[in-house]
DNA sequence: TTGACATATCGATAATTCACGATATAATGA
DNA sequence: TCATTATATCGTGAATTATCGATATGTCAA
C-alpha cells in the first residue's frame, strides 16, 4: 500500500465520484452487455458518459486509481471492466485511523 | 469537513510526518518553554527543525494542515503551538469508510 | 522605542496535475 | 484483410503544488 499515492488519487472529485459510483454499480450505470457490475465492474464507457468528460479523462482516472491500488481491472474481449478493491480501500481506512 | 482539501493535506509525505509527530509530540520534540506539548502542541521552530527545511516551507505546511482542519493552533507570547485534531482526524476516517 | 526573535506572507521557479484532442493499439465482426 | 469500436497513450497549455529566499508582522525585553 503506498499512502501517499492512494491520497492523491482521492484528491479529486471526478475520482472520488468514481469509487462511489462504482461501490453500488447497479445505482449508477445501465446494464452492458449482461455483464454482473458488481461482480466483474463496469466498463471505461460507461464512466466515461457519467463523467460527462472526455474518454482520455475517464481512463487515465481509472489508470490512477488503479495504480494506486483502489480499483482492480478485467479484460473481456474488447472491454474493460473495472472494479472497487474493497480490501486495499478498507486497508487505507485502517492505516488512517492507526498511523496518522 | 472538506474531504477533498484533507486528502491533498495528506499527499505529502512531509505533511503526514507532521501530523505523526504530533500524535505522540514527546516522543519527537524537545521540551520547549516548559509547554506541555500534549495539552498545547508544538511551536512551529521544533517543527521546523525536525523538518529540516526552511521556515518558510514548515509555517506553510502547518498552515496547509490547518486549514484542512487536520491541526489547531493557540499563540502563545511569541510562539504558535500546533497540535492535532483528533476529533477531525477521526471524521475523515469514518467518512473513507463510510462515503468511500 | 528599539532590537531581537518567532511566525506569516510574498514572490519566484521547478515540478506536478488537470483535462483535452489526436493518435496508437487491441479486439471484433464482416 | 479491413473497417469499426473500445481503450490506452502522447503531447499540450493552463492551473496547482513544492520549496525556497526575502521580507513583513507581531511580541517581548531592555
């Protein structure tokens, strides 16, 4: 876990929205492509139209917070699903209240 | 709570060593003035000096965390103690588990 | 009041971030 | 193979951040 990285990604709304959009995926995206959201995540796209920015905007966001760890990814076909690492997420909550 | 203001606070690796500091102040200053620095917190000198960098950089930085309502400060004659705000650090804690 | 010290603020420059358009790459289907 | 679609990356200019030195302000002690 690298904190320091893990807090700049949540230093932006556009990415914060992101991680609590995709905490209950169903609420905030239209089904794609019979994909489970929750279980596989939701697609560059379909962030993309929420965002209302730019396709390049929505995927180096996701690329942030994945490097940082929050979000994991999956490659299906010419899709890619992205999701919420729940345990990385519960691990910088935890590091907050312990080490800081 | 400004969420977003706290995270850009806490994407410092200096900042965070502030903040640590703080949270057991006798354990990482010197004695100052016969202060208690638990009760009333730090002047910014000590900080500067543990910093290592200017005074310039440790007022700003001190000035940072404040205004993320992450420390408090009590002016003192000439000296201004900071100390950490434990109840703020909690909220933000809670709110990246709960809000997250 | 003046001098000395503690702190805050004001530029300044380099580095980083924001958000974009353009383009490259990967995968599909015809 | 080729055209189309989905995503990633590159290069940009504007905005913000990191850190500094210089200076202003505030407070005490002589």
């Amino acid at each position: 876990m690298k904190p320091i990285e893990i807090f700049k990604a949540l230093s932006n709304e556009s990415r914060l929205d992101i991680l609590r959009w995709l905490k209950e995926p169903e609420q905030h995206f239209t089904p794609h492509e019979g994909i489970d959201m929750r279980e596989i995540g939701v697609c560059v796209s379909q962030v993309t139209e929420k965002l209302n920015m730019t396709q390049s905007t929505a995927s180096q966001y996701l690329s942030i917070l994945q490097r940082a760890g929050l979000i994991k990814t999956e490659r299906i076909g010419k899709f890619t699903y992205y999701k919420r690492d729940e345990e990385v997420i519960r691990q910088i909550g935890e590091y907050l209240k312990q080490e800081i």
